[in-house]
C-alpha cells in the first residue's frame, strides 16, 4: 500500500467488492490473532458495509480473540435505524459466535456526547496500552462530500492533532444530530485501513484520492501501514 496516497482497485459491483473485503478482513484477523492473540477492527456504518458484515458472520475467524470497536456513532437510541451499532449487531455479530465482552460500543448519549468521547478514547488508550499502536483494521466509508467517519469538510475536527475521539455536533450529517467519531490521530496510529465506496456519484473522489494531493477528509486518512480503497461504480 501506498504510504502517501490509498491504493484504490476498482469492482463492477458491489458483491464482488463485498468478497474480496471479507477475504482481506478474514486474513487480517487470522494474521492478528496468530501473531499478537487477539485482532482489533473499526466497524464503519451505511449501508455499504452490510453484505461485508454478513459474510463476516459467516467465517471462519478466531472469534474469542475479535475485538469490535467503531469509528464513529450517530448520538441516537441503538435501536434507531440510523445507529451504526444496529447495523453491525443485525448483520454480524448477532450471528457470529463472538464474546459479548469483546463488543466495545461508543456510549453516544446526546446530552452526553462530550463525555461519552472522553469515555471512549479512555477505553481505547487502555486497550492498547503497551502495544505501540491502535486498531489492526479500520473500516472506513466514503461519504459524497468527501467526509469519512464522522470528519466533514469545513469541520474543527479534522484539526485535531492529538485525541483519538471527538465529539462533533454533525450540523452537516444526515441526520443532523451530534456523533463521536475517531480522529486522523487515531486513524493514523492504526496498522491499516480499508475503505469501501459505492457508486457513480464517487467516481471523481475516487479518482483523485488515487493520484494523491486530493483535499477532502477521506484522502486524508493515513494509517501505518496504508491505506487501501475498494470501489464498486454500483452500489
């Protein structure tokens, strides 16, 4: 992968793009457990990532040893059809054999939301105390303004320089309620990231996160060891 600017493949749909990231977060997994005894995973939400998720559930991983954690939250009830939490529980982890201790949930309280991101960096920085880095895969999407995670365009987050977790009012989100979401500190402390994007709309984003210099949040997302881009132009 390429240090400066993600290595971008391209699909024509969005089940084969759905096949090959299961078989790179499988191998990822098998590779973490066996190496360092457990693998650490950043879940991402919209709906791109549900059919990855389902074939996750499906596999074969070293379940007991998978930590589940998210890059960013939508401060609504869980059972919202807006929570990223209820997508991951719906389309995996309900239906794997995972440890309920080794799902970690961002606490997005919306009267809260400060202090549930000061909570959760806490929970982050003690789960990998001592190990020199942060998430072995982080799960990223592609939002049609350039966002990623829960950093907008324009927003103070992406200025952070030194919290892994950030509370950000999401004036520009839909819906436009407050969110927790993980920084470029954060991202950047991680062994790798993986980014899934779907559609036409994202074709010129795309495109000029490949050739480097681009200037909008996503491009932006480095992490140890690269970053990597699967792009179906069918959703």
């Amino acid at each position: 992968m390429n240090a400066t600017a993600p290595e971008v493949r391209r699909y024509e749909d969005l089940e084969t793009l759905s096949v090959t990231a299961a078989e790179l977060v499988a191998a990822t997994a098998r590779a973490a457990a066996a190496e360092r005894g457990r693998f650490s995973l950043a879940l991402s939400g919209g709906s791109t990532p549900r059919r990855l998720y389902q074939m996750l559930a499906a596999s074969d991983l070293p379940w007991e040893r998978v930590h589940l954690f998210w890059g960013d939250e939508r401060c609504v009830p869980r059972e919202d059809p807006a929570s990223n939490y209820r997508l991951a529980r719906e389309a995996l982890f309900a239906r794997a054999p995972l440890p309920p201790a080794n799902v970690h949930p961002m606490p997005c309280d919306p009267a809260a939301a400060e202090e549930g991101a000061a909570a959760y960096e806490t929970e982050l920085r003690e789960f990998f105390s001592g190990t020199g880095a942060a998430f072995d895969l982080v799960l990223l999407g592609l939002g049609p303004d350039g966002h990623t995670a829960s950093l907008f365009p324009g927003e103070p987050t992406l200025d952070e320089s030194s919290r892994w977790v950030v509370c950000t009012p999401g004036l520009r989100a839909d819906p436009p309620v407050p969110r927790l979401t993980l920084t470029f500190p954060a991202l950047a402390a991680s062994r790798g990231i993986l980014l899934l994007a779907a559609g036409l709309r994202k074709k010129s984003l795309v495109e000029a996160a490949a050739r480097g210099g681009a200037d909008f949040p996503a491009a932006r997302a480095r992490a140890r060891g690269g970053a990597l881009w699967l792009w179906s132009s069918a959703e």
